[in-house]
C-alpha cells in the first residue's frame, strides 16, 4: 500500500518524540521506529535526520 507524502518536519518531529521516549536505543534504532510508525522508507528517515544533525 502506497504511503501519503510525509513532511520533513513530520519526520523530525516524529524522530525527535520518538528519542526522548525510548533514550536508551540508539539513533538507528530510533529511525527504524520513525520509518514503521510513518510508513516511509528507512532511507528517507536517515537521510532527513543525517542532514538535521549536519545543520
């Protein structure tokens, strides 16, 4: 089933609840869970965090 489009902000937003919530799993572990719960691709959550963390 084809996902909807999900903003980079969602994205962060999502990454970012995500970790203060679950501290004790690292930052892949934290895009795996971002990827399920929005249903986008692994890669695109990496991506927007990678270039989070590089601003």
């Amino acid at each position: 089933m084809a996902s909807p489009i999900v903003s980079i902000e969602r994205i962060r937003a999502e990454f970012y609840q995500v970790r203060v919530n679950t501290y004790e799993l690292s930052d892949a572990e934290v895009c795996e869970l971002v990827s399920v719960n929005l249903c986008v691709p692994l890669d695109a959550v990496r991506q927007v965090v990678e270039e989070q963390a590089e601003a």
